[in-house]
C-alpha cells in the first residue's frame, strides 16, 4: 500500500492567527513509502500586512522581500490539492494547522479544515514520548540524531521541512536521507550511502586453510573445553 507523507513547515508574521498574522512561507517535501520523491512545494506569500521585527529575527524575510509576492488566495487551490489526502508531518503541529486553517477560512469559499482532508503526526509529540525530560527543538534533535543541520543559521520552511525529513525518518527507523528513489545507477554503485555492488569480473577471494600446527593447537585447546564443561556443541 502507498503511503504518501508531506513534511511541512511554515513561517509567519507573528505567532498568533488570532491577532491577524498570517503565513509568509510555506515549505514541503514529499515523501512516498518513506523515499523523498523530490515532488516539493515552496512558496513566498505576501501577508498583506507587517512582519514582526522578532519574526523577522527568526526567519530573516522581511516586508521589502514579500512585495510581489502571491496572496494566500492565489495559491491556497494548488496547495489544497498538493496536501490533500496525505499524512502531514509537522513539529509542534498545532502552530502550523492552526495557521492554515486561519488563511483558508479567512478566503471564505468552503475550504476545509486541514484535519478533514490530512491526517496530521505531530513529531514534537512523538520526541517528548521518546525523549521525555529532554530538549526537543529541531536544532536538538538534530544534534541527538547526528543530522547536520549546519545551513540552518535561520529558520526556513522549505529547509527545515528537509532538515524535519531527516528527523523523522530517524526516529521512526533509524533511516536519514534516504533517497534511493532519486538515485542513478552508478550512484547506488559508488557508495555514498547506497548500495555498493561488486562487478562480476573482480578477482576471487583467496581462501586460508589452517596449518598442522594450527588444528593441532585447536584440538589441544577443544579437549581442555571438553573436560571442563563436557562435550562441546560443535563437536556432537
């Protein structure tokens, strides 16, 4: 069965719907039976309204940068259909649905709530009941699954969608950047994490015999086992 997953992030003006802010960036990576497929989807919004300078500190896009860009009703059709009957993977998921569902009831023309078209995993959840007491910031599960996060000076959705990607699939199977479905060939050949395959014309391995000297030395040393605790297994 094909399991579709679409890991996503956002960024915002501020941190609250309530109080008029809206999603400046939206960031996904799709994964296919746990295998990025390199189907993405990324865009800039224009909130119609000021960023936040403290938001602005976070994820360094600022108002001048968003003039020109789309408004949410121009891309929320594309984004519906991208998201649409998939499990969405998100850390610290109510933040995020919580911003979505504002924008698309904001437009007024029927959409759903995001939870009536996508199941939602929340992986913040999923690390604080793996790791309880621990910090589990993405930054710090980073560290805790060795996943170099080391282009991440700010937050950005496309990339911390890939950095989460990452993540998840390490907690959920130990599996980190596996791309197999996007690889040639010679790739999977070479190594770098795929699949080393030896050719068909290499040399045979040469086989070692043990000496006389050696079997005896086994035989000796078998027989003080023997005595010891009986007749050994690999002897019956």
């Amino acid at each position: 069965m094909v399991k579709r997953q679409i890991v996503l992030d956002t960024e915002t003006t501020g941190i609250d719907p309530k109080a008029g802010h809206r999603i400046i960036e939206i960031g996904c990576v799709e994964l296919i039976n746990r295998r990025l497929t390199g189907n993405n989807f990324h865009v800039y919004i224009n909130p119609q309204r000021d960023i936040e300078e403290e938001a602005i500190d976070v994820h360094g896009i600022t108002n001048e940068f968003l003039r020109g860009k789309p408004f949410f009703h121009q891309v929320a059709r594309e984004f519906l259909e991208y998201i649409e009957g998939a499990e969405l993977v998100i850390h610290n998921a109510p933040f995020d649905v919580g911003f979505m569902d504002h924008e698309f009831a904001m437009l007024n023309q029927g959409y759903p709530a995001t939870d009536d078209v996508c199941e939602v995993l929340d992986t913040l959840v999923m690390a604080r009941d793996l790791h309880p007491g621990q910090k589990n910031s993405l930054d710090a599960l980073c560290r805790r699954y060795d996943i170099d996060n080391s282009k991440r000076t700010l937050h950005g959705a496309l990339l911390d969608s890939e950095i989460l990607s990452d993540v998840y699939l390490a907690m959920t199977g130990g599996q980190k950047k596996l791309n197999l479905a996007q690889q040639s060939d010679g790739e999977q050949q070479a190594g770098s994490g795929g699949i080393r395959r030896l050719g068909a014309d290499r040399p045979s391995l040469r086989v070692l015999y043990a000496s006389e000297e050696e079997e005896l030395a086994h035989t000796e040393r078998m027989e003080i086992v023997n005595k010891a605790s009986g007749q050994s297994l690999w002897q019956q």
